[in-house]
C-alpha cells in the first residue's frame, strides 16, 4: 500500500488502518504545498480521514485520489474516494445535515460536504461509491 | 505506535507523541481503562498536542475513554487541543461535550486538583 | 525607419494556397522583430514616455523593463504559447505593483508595443500591399491576445495583493483585548461577514492559547443584525474556545440575536450569557478569582 503519481494525480490506496492516516497526511501535504492555511489544511485532513475510514469499514478496500487544480487565480485541491463496496442506498439521506452544534458522534459525510467547496456522492448499490470532494484556497486566508 | 503513559501520584497522564490511527487510538483506550482499574486512579490525562487532526473516531474513542473513566471513578481532561484542530473539530460538528477539557498539562493538573478536593470550578460543559 | 538589413528569402509558398502559411508569416515576422529590436524598443519606451506612462518609474528602469516585456513578446509570438508570458505579466505586475503603476498604463504600454511593431510592420512591407495584409492577419490576433494575457495578469496580480494588503490590515486590527491575566475580551462591532468572523474567531483561539486565558467575553452589543450563518458561527466560536480550556461569556446579546440562536437550534441556557460587556467581565473576574466555594453552590453555577 502506498502512494504513487499517475500523471498530474497523487494515490493512496486504502486498506488499512494506517493506509487512513496516511491518505489524510498526503492531503494536508498538498494542502500545504497548495498554500492552503493551516486551518483549512485540518479541515481538509479531518474530511479524508472520514471518508477514507468509511471505505475502510464498509468496502474494506478503495482509494483516495489527489489532484492539485487552478481556475486561473487561485490553487485548489480535488480529493477522490473510491470504492467497490455495497454502496449507499439512500445518498441524499446520507447526506443530511442540520445546522445543530451538539452534533452527537460525529457526522462523517454531511460533516465533510458542509466543509468543502464542492461535494459529490456517486453510488449504486452492489458497486461501490465515489466521494468526489473540492476546495479552493481561501481568497482571505 | 504505543502511547506512553505516565502514573503521576493518583493520576495517569497520556502523552500522544505522534499521528495516531484508528487502530492505535483503541489501544490506548484498552490500556487507559485497565490502569485506571488497577492504580485506581482519579484522574487521568490525555495530551493530545501532538494530533494535527482529530476526526469523528478520535472523538468517539476520547469520549470512550472519559465515560469508561468516570465509571471507575475517575475523571478524564482532555488538554493541548491546538486552535486550529479546534476551528476544524467544531466545523465538522465533532463536539467533546461531556468531557473536561483544558490549554495543556499544567492546567489539566490544576483542574483534576480542584476536582479533588472538592472544590467548585469553572464551568466545563 | 531607416532602412533594414533584409530578412531571410521568405518560405516557398504554400502548394494549395499559394500562399505562405500564417505560421510562416509569423516567423518572418518573429525574425523582423527580433532584428530591429534594438531601435524598435527603443522606439516604444520614447512613446511610453511621451505618453506620460509608468510615471513612478525612472527611465532606466522603464528601459530595462521595456527590453524583457519585448522579448517576452516577441517569444510569445513566436512560440504560440502564452503560459510563460502569463507568469512573466504576474512576475512583472508583482515588481510595479508596489511602485504604484496602474491598470490603465500597463494596458497603454503594451497596446503601444502593438501599434510601435504594427507601424514597423508597415514600413517594411509598404510595397506589397497584398503580403502586408497577410502578414497583419497574422499579427493582429497574436498581439491583441498578448495584449489581453498581460493585462489579465496584471489585474490578477493586483487583485492578489489588494486582497493580502486587506488581510494584513485585518490581522494588525485584531481586536482581541487582553485585560486582566487570564481574561480576554473580544468587541464585536458592526457588520459580520462569514470570512471576517472566521478569521475572529481564529485570532481568538489563537489569543487564548498564546494568553493562556481561562475566561473570554466575547461582547456583540455592537453587532446590529446576526444571520444564521454567523450566529452558527459565534456558536462554534463558544465551543471552539472551550476546547481550548476557556470559558465563553456572551455579552450585548440583543432579542432578535437571541431569537436567531434559538432558531438555528442553540440552548441558551447552556450559553452563558450576561446583559452587558461591564456586568461580563465582572462576571468574568469572579469566575478567575474565585478559589473555595462550598461544592454545592458550583453545581447551581451556569
């Protein structure tokens, strides 16, 4: 398990424990590079451990896919999470999210769309899901 | 990656040192949980400086960890969560309600102490 | 202009057209520019000059700018790309920005680039009437593009450091208030926007691990109005600090604010609130100060 570049993409597979740890550093890595602050390089490393432990613990196998992205004036960050597992049922159920701060355990997707600039579940069920997750650098840091 | 753990008179202190994973996280809590049993400690520490990210498991397991904590009649300061860990943790909706927590070890100490005696103390959610 | 050493016997004509293709225009064209470059500059920073342009620059440096954005040009045209001269117009932009050049004249100076190499253009090929419109349909949109790429980059440019400028600003104006040991206060006036009250509340945290405070009032007697963005926002701000081993006391909190927290779901009386920002920090002071109270009276606390 580990990480490779395959043309302007970064991977990291994901089948372990430390496959988690590793997929959210690599994040916060590009982050970084990407002149992310360090604020949102938390946020962005939170939001990959989340999805990434979720492929972990419903698909056993996946992936996580890192693309750096510009839009002419400022760097983004693209994150893929893939997997072939049984797949969500009910995605906009999945999604749901309230407003409300004395969130219970912790809110995994909602959680992390609500972070992200751009936030895309693709699944069917018996073939997988693909969490598609963007976000900018921040115009005011 | 083992979590040292510190017996500091009727305290136990848990110094994180590095990114731990879910794997690790759960470790920690089995051997907290035993010592605490078997020191039969009143307070214990868990420093998480270290951690530059602490999403829903490590909540979860933190949360664990004090609850189990206080059932053995100890109780559990979580302290050296880092602002921006902070900013995220709250974002993402990850709360520690229910659980103590202070700026660093030394405010830790000082708050397990006035537990201790009895004291009153400031409010801690 | 003075007469010019000729340029290389252009390229066989194109068998189906007749005609030399653009991309052979364009290298004679290249070759023309890059010959001449020497008066043609020099041409071009003279009616930079007299065009009152890149005034806060001195002459020198104007020329010693002049000759790369030339070159730069001149590449451009030859190569067909525009990334490099992209970077080179945000480079550029980055070195006069500061000297206090404008929009307009960083669009007058190239356009004038334009015109000096069009005219140039018209010299050399007076005579053939036929080939000078080729070679001005090979020019023109070449150069209104480089036009156009420079004059992007700049204003990006400037956009960028506009944007830093403000962020410093905001950062010199924090307005977290150390006043007691222990003890901070956060005066929130005005408008809130959800990138201002994002970057208060990072300053905060940062405040209160930097102060060690143990107590933040955190007074919005000057806030008139409150989304639930932001209300949401002040919200993870409480429990953000909390996390930080402070507690949060609330002040100024008017009805209509009151009403938003309730209705983005926030429990009050979990909120610890006080009427106004003198009663807050003394509310603040007994909370620090306070050492052995009787056990049973902390439980009715808050």
């Amino acid at each position: 398990m580990g990480g490779s570049t395959v043309a302007d993409a970064l991977r990291c597979l994901i089948g372990s424990d430390a496959d988690v740890v590793q997929a959210r550093q690599m994040g916060r890595e590009l982050a970084s590079q990407l002149g992310f602050s360090p604020g949102d390089q938390t946020v962005i490393a939170a939001a990959i451990s989340e999805i990434a432990r979720n492929i972990l613990m419903y698909a056993k196998r996946g992936e996580v896919q890192f693309t750096k992205i510009s839009d002419g004036t400022r760097p983004g960050l693209i994150v893929v999470a893939e997997d072939r597992g049984p797949g969500i049922s009910d995605v906009p159920r999945a999604l749901q999210d309230g407003y409300s701060t004395s969130g219970g355990l912790g809110l995994g997707l909602p959680g992390a769309r609500r972070l992200m600039d751009d936030f895309e579940v693709v699944s069917a069920v018996g073939e997988g899901t693909r969490v598609t997750m963007k976000k900018w650098k921040r115009v005011n840091g | 990656m083992e979590v040292p753990i510190l017996k500091q008179g009727h305290y136990l202190i848990a110094s994180i040192q590095s990114a731990l994973s879910d794997a690790d996280l759960s470790q920690l809590r089995e051997k907290l949980i035993e010592r605490v049993g078997k020191f039969r400690a009143r307070g214990v520490i868990v420093d998480v400086t270290a951690l530059d990210v602490m999403d829903s498991f490590a909540v979860r397991t933190l949360r664990d960890i004090a609850h189990m904590a206080r059932l053995r009649g100890s109780e559990t300061v979580i302290v050296g969560i880092q602002p921006e860990v902070a900013f995220a943790m709250v974002q993402l909706g990850l709360t520690l309600k229910g659980v103590a927590t202070a700026l660093d070890l030394e405010e830790g100490l000082e708050f397990l102490n006035q537990q201790g005696q009895g004291h009153g103390r400031l409010d801690r959610g | 202009m003075s007469k010019v050493k000729d340029a290389p016997p252009p390229p066989p004509p194109d068998p189906q057209t007749g005609h030399e293709s653009t991309q052979a225009l364009l290298r004679e064209l290249v070759a023309h520019l890059r010959q001449n470059r020497t008066q043609l500059r020099e041409e071009w920073a003279r009616r930079i000059t007299r065009a009152q342009l890149l005034t806060a620059m001195t002459e020198e440096e104007i020329f010693a700018e002049a000759t790369s954005v030339y070159d730069n040009y001149v590449e451009a045209l030859e190569t067909g790309t525009f990334e490099a001269l992209q970077a080179y117009a945000r480079n550029l932009s980055e070195r006069i920005i500061p000297r206090g050049v404008e929009t307009h004249e960083v669009v007058g100076i190239v356009l004038l680039l334009r015109d000096v190499l069009a005219r140039s253009l018209f010299a050399k090929y007076h005579e053939d009437f036929t080939k000078l419109n080729r070679i001005l349909d090979a020019y023109e949109p070449a150069a209104n593009r480089i036009a156009n790429t420079v004059a992007v980059g700049f204003v990006q440019e400037r956009e960028r450091i506009i944007r830093q400028q403000q962020e410093a600003i905001r950062e010199l104006s924090t307005p977290v208030l150390q006043v007691r040991e222990r003890l901070l206060i956060l005066p929130i006036i005005g408008v809130i926007d959800p990138q201002r009250a994002r970057q208060l509340t990072e300053q905060l945290l940062r405040a209160i691990r930097t102060n060690r405070a143990k107590v933040v009032v955190i007074d919005i007697t000057g806030v008139a109005a409150m989304d639930s963005n932001v209300a949401n926002h002040l919200v993870q701000t409480v429990e953000a600090s909390r996390l930080l081993g402070a507690t949060v006391i609330v002040t100024g909190l008017s009805p209509e604010i009151a009403q938003t927290l309730v209705t983005i779901g926030v429990d009050l009386s979990e909120m610890a609130t006080v009427g106004d920002l003198q009663g807050g920090i003394e509310e603040a002071e007994r909370l620090l100060g306070y050492k052995v109270i009787p056990f049973t009276e902390a439980t009715q606390q808050a």
